[in-house]
C-alpha cells in the first residue's frame, strides 16, 4: 500500500522538526538557562529508595539504549555477514531486550513512588517533571511491547512486525536526508505507536531534566589523578621530586 499524506507528515516531516526542536532547545537552554542544568536532585530529602531506585533505572535505561543503537544503526545484512542468524539475533533481542525494559520498568516506578509518597520530594515536583514521567514510562511500556512483538515475529519466521525491515532503514534513511516513508508506513501499529512516544520524548528532552544527560562526566575518566593527604599526619621526606597531573 503505498504511503498517505499523512505518512509523509509523520515519517517524512515530524523527524526533522524534532531534530530542529532537540538541536535548537539545547542550544538554547544552555544559553540561557545554564545554571537549571540539572537534575534537581532531591537526595536530601529521601536517600534509602533514591540509592536503590537510580542505579537500577539508570543501568537499565544503558541497556535499553545500547539496543536501540544496534537495533536501529545496524543493518540485517552486516549481523548475517558475521554469521548472526536472523533467530540468533531475536532471541538475543527477547531475552536482554526484556530483562533491560522490565528493570528499566521497575527503576522508575520506584522513582515515582519515592517521589509520589515523600512529602518534600513530591512538593518539588513540577508540572514539567510530571509530563516528562509520563511521557517516560510511554516510552519504556511501548519499547517493551515491540520488543516482544518483533521477538515473537522473528521466532515464528513472520514479516509484519519486524522492525529490522521497517523502522530500521527509515531511521537510518532520516540521516542521509532521504527518508524512506515507505518504509515505516509498512510498519505495525505497535512500532508506529513507540516511534512518535519516541519523537515526543526527544522533543521534550531539552526542557526537562532529561537534559542532565548531555552533561554525564565521562571527562572523569580521563582526568588527572587527585591524591588526598591527611592533615594530621606529618609529611613523608621524599628523595625525589612529586609529580602533578599527568606530567
């Protein structure tokens, strides 16, 4: 069937008004509101389900992203030519696929229970905060439901709900500026439905506190060491010289 109008305005336009929105949002928020760049932390007021509940959404949500990066960016054709089969790579999808949506799932339910139930948690929560939550969890509900549909599809050798045909070579094709709208117009319903809880999410992401993300201090791997020293001990004598930094 071929595609509507309004697959093209959804498949062909949307994409590049949320890369607008994404791209110029940034931009903008850390222009002029770079001191709200932030999570807005609330550990101080509650810390026992906090220690708990990021670690296990954070790990989660790593997973699930590693797996839209292979999913989306790596065609079919490169995991046969390394000798992944088509069952191999949808058994591998259902099992990490679901094992990374439900704890992702069940991070930020924990997240939203601390911050439901904790009196000051809850008062600091904004309208923007509750969107952003609503939004997220959209996200992490559909995303699971696809992986099992496209798991299910590749393990009963059908076609309809395989995203490697469809939504794959669209995204790919939304960066080379030639969108194939075909191609995720053939798409389920399903997958169609994640996408745009998808777009949403990411249109949304320079005005939440989403945005922290692009500030993750992966500089502190390759810092310089810091060597801490007592004050109430009495220097050690060394014979030669201390190094500082990396010199």
């Amino acid at each position: 069937m071929s595609p509507t109008a309004l697959d093209y305005l959804l498949w062909g336009a949307l994409p590049y008004v949320v890369i607008a929105v994404l791209v110029g949002g940034t931009i903008w928020r850390y222009r002029y509101d770079r001191f709200g760049w932030t999570t807005r932390s609330s550990q101080l007021y509650e810390s026992r389900l906090l220690r708990i509940a990021s670690p296990v959404f954070h790990f989660g949500l790593l997973v699930v992203i590693i797996g839209h990066v292979v999913g989306l960016l790596i065609p079919e054709g490169w995991t046969d030519a390394v000798g992944i089969t088509n069952d191999m790579y949808h058994v591998t999808a259902l099992s990490l696929g679901a094992i990374a949506g439900v704890t992702t799932l069940g991070g930020i339910t924990l997240l939203i229970w601390r911050r439901r139930t904790t009196g000051p948690v809850f008062s600091a929560t904004t309208v923007n905060d509750k969107v952003m939550y609503a939004v997220l969890v959209a996200a992490i509900l559909a995303g699971l439901a696809t992986t099992l549909l496209s798991a299910v599809a590749g393990l009963t050798g059908g076609h309809e709900a395989d995203y490697r045909e469809t939504v794959s070579p669209w995204f790919r094709s939304v960066f080379v500026l030639q969108p194939d709208v075909a191609a995720m117009s053939a798409a389920s319903g399903a997958f169609k439905l994640h996408t745009l809880v998808g777009l949403a999410l990411f249109a949304l992401f320079p005005f939440t506190r989403l945005v922290h993300a692009f500030s993750a201090p992966v500089w502190y791997l390759f810092r310089p060491y810091v060597v801490y020293r007592s004050r109430d001990r009495e220097p050690t004598p060394v014979s030669r010289p201390i190094r500082r930094g990396w010199s």
